[in-house]
C-alpha cells in the first residue's frame, strides 16, 4: 500500500512504469477510461 497526498479519484487514464535497473528491463502499461451514461 502506497501514500496518496491528496486523496485518491478516478480519472481519463492511467499510465504506470516498473524499472529494474539491474536487469535493465522495464515493465509498463496504461489504459484510458470512457464513462458510459447511466441508463434507467
């Protein structure tokens, strides 16, 4: 578990790293977010 300075929210996307500097690899990935309409 991580601190959050300020909260934590929703947003439009998401974009995260994992470096290995040893192995000199790197990890990454990242999605964007569409909010759909609540029907009803």
């Amino acid at each position: 578990t991580l601190a959050a300075l300020g909260g934590i929210r929703g947003g439009e996307r998401f974009t995260m790293e994992l470096e290995d500097p040893v192995l000199r690899r790197k990890l990454s990935h990242e999605y964007r977010v569409k909010v759909l309409p609540v029907e009803g």
